[in-house]
C-alpha cells in the first residue's frame, strides 16, 4: 500500500479508529483527511505517515499511542494532543498548541513548529533539526539534542524541567532563551550560541 502524487485516505469514522501497520513501510499515505475529529482519536498502535498533509475537519487532533511513530506532514489543525510516548519522523506545524502526554522524540525528518506553544510531559529527545520559529516548549523532563537546534526568533523558549544533555555540533542558536532547571551535560563542540540568545 504505497500513496502518490494527489491520492488521499480519508478517516470519517464516528468513533475511534486503530491504525496498524507491521513495519515502517515508507509511503504509507501521500495526504491524509480526518473527519469527525473533535470527536474521537485516532490509535496508532506502530506506524502512521503522510508524507505531505494532514488536515483535519476539527480544531482538535487526538492520537493515542504507546511508543508509535508517526509522521504527519503539513499538519492543518488548531491541537495536536498526544496520549504516550511517541516519535515524530517530520512534522511542519499549523497550529497553536501541542500536547505530549508522554515522551517525544523527533527522528530523521525536520520539525518545525511554527509560533506554537508545545507541552511535553516526559522527555525530548532530538534526533533531526528542530526549529522552534517563536514557539515555546515546556518540557517537563529532560531534554537530549542529538539532532540541530535552531532558535532564531527572540520569542523562541524552551523551559527544561530535568537536565540538559547536548550530543550534537551545528545547532543555530541566535535568538531566544533556553532554561534549564536541572544540570547540563555537552559532549559536543556544537552548542555555540550568539547575538540575542541566552
């Protein structure tokens, strides 16, 4: 089951709908609806991609998973609400708020959140280039940057409950402020910051 070009899936179920696939098969979905969404979640129980948008017909889109991957493109909806720890493997964000109930980690693909305000319970854990472009990130326990950061805009801010551990070189630190309550660990000669970040 491999997607294309202007092939889209629609989800309209009225309840919850389980999406299931046995491997990480790249090209699941090209473009994905979701109907009803205000209504319902989605569960993504291993691996669930669109490779270029996600629209939703609701403010709200509701994803349990427990340790699921899932990629979503452009994404067009006002909540991305996330119940477990989950990967993102390429997200452009437009919306306003993001909340992880759980872990988050950010794998291969670039992220980029677009002025939004994100919550995480549990950890983030980088692995691709993350740009916050005047977002804020709270995150409630620690923060470990494998991949690039970029905070360019003066509203860009992450507050790091736990500790701070950096194994990346490359990260665009120009702009914004990064808060750390707990100890901060680099291994890396990359974490260089400039002009107006603090």
């Amino acid at each position: 089951f491999e997607s294309s070009d202007m092939h889209k899936v629609i989800f309209s179920g009225e309840n919850d709908q389980t999406i299931h696939t046995e491997s990480n098969y790249p090209g699941l979905f090209n473009q994905i609806e979701i109907k009803n969404s205000d209504t319902r979640k989605l569960i993504v129980d291993n691996y669930f991609e669109s490779k270029t948008s996600t629209i939703c017909d609701g403010n709200n889109l509701d994803i349990k998973t427990d340790g699921g991957t899932i990629q979503l493109g452009t994404l067009s909806c006002k909540n991305l609400n996330i119940v477990g720890d989950v990967t993102i493997d390429g997200l452009i964000f437009k919306g306003e708020i993001i909340d992880v109930k759980g872990s988050l980690t950010l794998t291969y693909k670039n992220v980029d959140l677009n002025k939004c305000k994100v919550t995480i319970s549990g950890n983030l854990d980088t692995e691709s280039t993350l740009a916050l472009s005047g977002s804020t990130i709270n995150i409630g326990g620690d923060l470990n940057l494998n991949g690039v950061l970029t905070m360019s805009n003066k509203n860009d801010y992450i507050l790091v409950s736990g500790d701070v551990t950096n194994n990346s070189d490359g990260h665009n630190l120009t702009s914004g402020t990064l808060e750390v309550k707990g100890d901060f660990y680099c291994y890396a000669d990359g974490f260089w910051s400039e002009r107006g970040f603090k």
